[in-house]
C-alpha cells in the first residue's frame, strides 16, 4: 500500500510536534503552598514581581512579595504595567529588569502583565529592543529566558500556559512566539481570581470561549485539541454567568480558571496557532483601534465570525452545538443546531451584560469600509487565515461580516 501524497491530506507534518509549559500548578491554595519552593527550585535569589497597580492596590502583588521574603529570597515589585500592553508600557519594564538584573521574574495578573513578564524574561538574556522579538512570522530568540513564574489574576487569556505574548504597536496588536515564552512554573490558584470585578470577569469569559470554540472550528482542528477545546466549552456555558453574578462563587471561579488554562494550552498547538481564525484577527485589531477591552471584542468578533463561517463548518458546528447545548438542541438538524449555537454565544454576551454590536463602542461606520479592506488585504494573512480559517474571505463578505458585527443584527 502506497502512502505517497496521503500524509499532505491528513497535514500530518504540521501536527508531528508541540510544547508546552514545563510545569503548571492548578489548586485551591497552591500560591500559599508553592509559591516559595517553586522559586528556590529554579534558583530565585533575586527577584522581581511584575504587576499592575490594580492587582497591587487589591493586595495580591504584596503577598507574592511577603510569601516570597518568607523564604529569605530578595523581591522587589515593578507595578508600572499598563491595561493593554502598548509597546512603551513592555519597553519600559524591559528597562527595569534589566537594570535590576534579577534571576527570577514573576508575573502576577492578567494578560497584559503575565505577557509583560514573559518579555521582561526573556530580555534578560536576549539582547536589544524588546521589539526586534515580536515578529509573528518568525522566532528571533537567541537563547532561553532567565526563569518566570506565572500567576493569573483573570480567568481569560490563558498566557499562563501559552507561547504568546501580544504586544499593542500603533493602532493594532501584534505578538511574540516562542518556546522561550514559556513559564518556567504557572501556578493556577482559583483565589487570585476571586476579587476580579464583574465586567472584567465577562470580558475574560468571552476570551476564554472565543479561544476554544475558534479551535474546534479551525480547519486542522483534531482530537487532541478538540477535546480540550470542547470541554473548556462546556465550562464556560455553565460557569460563567455564575462567576459574574457571584463572584464569589469558588466553584465557578475553579472552573473558569481551568477552561481559561485549556484555552492557553489549545491555542499553543500549531495547527490552532493563535487561534489563527477570522475572531481573533478582528478583535485584535477592532479592540485597540476603537478602544475596545480586549475579552469583550473577542466576544463581539465571536459571535459574527460563527455566522461568517457557519456555510463552511456547519457539521462541525452542529456537534460542538448538540455537545454544548444538549437538551435546547435536540431534534434540530444540523443547520438549525449551528444557528443556535451562535445564539447561545450572544445571549451568553447578554446575560453578563456586554454589548453585542459595534454601535455600542460608538464605532463609526463610516470607517467599517477601509477598515474590511485592512482586514482582508493585509491582516488575514499575518494570521494565515487562508489556511486555517474555514470560510474564504472576499472584500464583499469582509464588509458584510463588518455591517452585521456594527448593526448587532443575527440571521435566521
């Protein structure tokens, strides 16, 4: 039997190989208990705390610090981080550390700071601007980055477990990859997301199902990744709104730190790379450009991006649908399942209060053109969209994706 030409079909040398963080640290408590053994094991002497001044102010950056000081290690905390990570906000902090030449960095917050961190690491031993690293197409790492530990704060992007470290340059984002991103440690611990306020809880939740619904759909998906994907899923249709009305609610916390972990690890593979789907290509350009929090223009992009691609991956869709929903689907053929799964992600949207049309943000419409051309002429291939992205993109479907996106409009 002849092989020849089968393993192009299958893409099987895109799958052969990935990685993942060295280690991660998922437990109720496990800061408390880990924290301090998991930095002398990588040989922290001298340490500095990445943070934000939110995440200081509520007290968590100083009880990493303490927790630390306990094991007679040397800490000092930079909190100079901004919301989004602008390039000047990841320079600067580069700047710090490398004068402050530690051996040990720990990131502790949400995903600008813990993709600060990875940067500040890695610029530790990797020499110049920050910004010679951050190049999409190509690794331009030299060598590994000193140790870091990551602790999330939100349940959303998952870069306690990705390769990924986004960086804001002019008007849209843009990102680092490598295996030197990795954490060294992540330690996932359900309370440092306790006090995480509403909005931003949901914002995050949508980040979370944006990055695992996008894998299940992506034109390589397989079962390794689905299977992560599909669960993380399921988690979110059943814990997030509980976490966003009760934010105390430690059992939907737990959960939403997992799904947010799966989702970091699924976006890693290389046959999801990013994820590299028409979502993120939106909304990590849409969020910046109109001042947009990242989670809730994954959302937005999410919903509009299923009906864009819904003709393309209507089976597929189907199955996450009857899998997810369950009882709400039964009986409805395939295309009527993939239709109610969209709905399900904007009323999903709704139930924790975030807008779901770009009106909203006060996008002007006037500006929707130009920017489908941008979309379509360059961005979609800075995420290899045509490859993985099951819908092929036309300037006239961009700016229909785009219109119904602004009108908030869904169809039947």
């Amino acid at each position: 039997m002849s092989l020849k030409g089968f393993e192009t079909r299958i893409n099987v040398a895109r799958v052969a190989s990935f990685d993942q963080p060295k280690r991660i640290i998922f437990a109720t408590g496990a800061v408390q208990e880990y924290l301090g053994s998991e930095a002398k094991r990588l040989g922290g002497k001298k340490i500095v705390v990445v943070t934000d001044k939110g995440v200081r102010k509520a007290g968590m950056a100083d009880t990493i610090a303490d927790l630390l000081k306990k094991e007679n290690l040397g800490v000092e905390i930079y909190d100079e981080i901004s919301a989004e990570p602008s390039a000047d906000s990841i320079r600067a902090a580069v700047k710090f550390t490398r004068e402050g030449k530690y051996d040990l960095v720990v990131g502790v917050g949400g995903g600008a700071v813990l993709d600060t961190a990875k940067l500040a690491a890695l610029c530790l031993t990797n020499p110049g601007d920050v910004m010679v690293y951050v190049n999409p197409a190509e690794d331009k790492t030299k060598g590994p980055a000193k140790p870091k530990i990551l602790i999330p704060t939100t349940s959303g992007t998952g870069s306690e477990a990705s390769n990924f470290a986004v960086v804001i340059e002019g008007l849209y984002k843009t990102w680092a990859a490598s295996t030197n991103l990795f954490a060294d440690v992540a330690i996932v611990d359900p309370l440092m997301v306790i006090s995480c306020p509403p909005r931003q809880t949901a914002g995050s939740a949508m980040d979370v199902l944006s990055h695992n619904v996008e894998a299940l759909i992506d034109r390589e998906a397989n079962p390794l990744s689905d299977a992560q994907a599909l669960e993380a899923t399921k988690i979110v249709f059943k814990y997030a709104k509980r976490a966003y009305h009760m934010g105390d609610d430690l059992e939907a916390r737990w959960n939403m730190s997992a799904a947010a972990t799966l989702g970091g690890i699924v976006i890693t593979y290389p046959w999801i790379g990013g994820p590299a789907m028409l979502g993120h290509c939106t909304s990590e350009a849409l969020g910046p450009r109109w001042n947009i929090p990242h989670g809730i223009a994954c959302g937005l992009a999410l919903v509009y991006m299923l009906q864009f691609n819904l003709p393309a991956c209507t089976e597929k869709l189907a199955y996450v649908s009857k899998q997810v929903l369950g009882d709400e689907v039964y009986g409805l053929g395939k295309r009527e399942a993939a239709i109610a799964f969209v709905h399900a992600v904007k009323n999903l949207m709704e139930d924790m209060e975030l807008p779901t049309n770009l009106k909203a943000y006060n996008v002007p419409s006037k500006e929707l053109d130009e920017f489908a051309q941008y979309l379509f002429k360059e961005r979609q291939y800075v995420y290899s969209l045509p490859r993985f992205n099951p819908r092929k993109l036309t300037l006239e479907n961009t700016k229909e994706y785009l219109r119904l996106m602004y009108e908030g409009t869904l169809l039947e």
